[in-house]
C-alpha cells in the first residue's frame, strides 16, 4: 500500500518508532488515516532489533545518530509534542521533556490512564483543563472524556504532532494502553 493512501489528514504524527508508545502512535494514526513519519536511530534500532522495513512503512527515516538525537530531531521537527509515560524518570521521557523546553516547543505529558502529569507552554490549556476538573460533576461527561477532549481540541491546531514515551520492555502492557489513548484522542481531531 501506498503512503499517499493515508494522506487524507492535515495533520502529521512523527514519532521515533521504538517499541511501546511511539509505535503505539504509528498505529493509531494510520488507522485513522493520518500522515506519519518522524526520524528512526541509526542502523533502524528499536529495543526488539532493527526495524526498518516495520519504520519505512510508518514514513520514518533513518537519523545519523542513535536514540539522542534521533528524539531531539523529532522534537524539533514537530509543533508540539504528546508525551505517554509511566515511568517519568526513564532516559527517553526526560530527553524528550528536557528537548522540548530547551526548543520551546510545547508539549502535554499523560499517564497511560490520561491523567495529566505535565503541560510545557500551553497555558490556555491549562486553563480549560482546570475547568475540566472544576465541572466534573456538573454534566455527564466522564472527566477522562473531557479531558481528551480537551486535548485534541488543543492538538487540532498543531500540524505536526510528534508522538513519545515509554517503550514497552520498560512498561509491560504500554503499546496497548496507549494506542487506544491515542486512538481516541486523534479520532477527537477528526
């Protein structure tokens, strides 16, 4: 299948095609027929082994450098960054965090459940977020809907979406809980 068979969508998810939430990200997009593409490591690497025909189908290309300046790439390539993790201390997650702030790119970072760990340079986000949480009971919204909501509200005005966070060898059962996170935040966008 063709890659412009999937270029019906405005937007653009990049990630860097390791296992876990950045493959997560491939998925959910391609299956919503948006655009991907981002930078992959040198040599294809992901933690299962190289990848590249798995990353070449996803419209990656192969960086120069390894993990490091693959994610900078991506992060400078992109207009804003979703950040999935649940282990928010791991190399990937704070170089990706570090690289957006550094760039000033803004990103929003979740749990795997879409509770908000942090937002970077979007304060009418976390504006409307507080309100999210301030009429929680006041309609029949479930409070994690709102807040995807929410965020694909805020998502729709970035073309390029740069998708990161956890591989799966570091937390077990990841690709899955955040390919639907994605899934039904990108599909708001629609």
């Amino acid at each position: 299948m063709s890659l412009l068979s999937y270029d019906k969508s405005a937007y653009t998810i990049v990630s860097g095609g390791q296992t876990g939430v950045d493959i997560a990200g491939l998925n959910a997009a391609r299956s919503l027929k948006f655009k991907t593409g981002g930078w992959a490591p040198h040599g294809w690497e992901t933690l299962d082994g190289p990848a590249e025909s798995l990353l070449k189908k996803f419209g990656l290309k192969e960086h120069d450098g390894g993990y490091k300046p693959r994610t900078i790439q991506n992060v400078k390539d992109s207009d804003i960054t979703l950040i999935i993790s649940r282990k928010w201390m791991s190399p990937g997650t704070v170089l990706t965090m570090n690289s957006c702030k550094r760039l000033g790119k803004p990103f929003i970072a979740l749990t795997e459940e879409c509770v908000i760990r942090e937002i970077f340079g979007l304060p009418e986000l976390e504006e409307q977020l507080k309100e999210v949480t301030k009429v929680r009971n006041s309609d029949d919204m479930d409070p994690v809907e709102r807040t995807m909501t929410t965020i694909a509200k805020c998502l729709a005005g970035y073309p390029t979406i740069n998708i990161a966070g956890n591989a799966e060898q570091n937390a077990d059962g990841i690709e899955l809980m955040s390919f639907n996170l994605i899934y039904d935040i990108l599909k708001r966008m629609i």
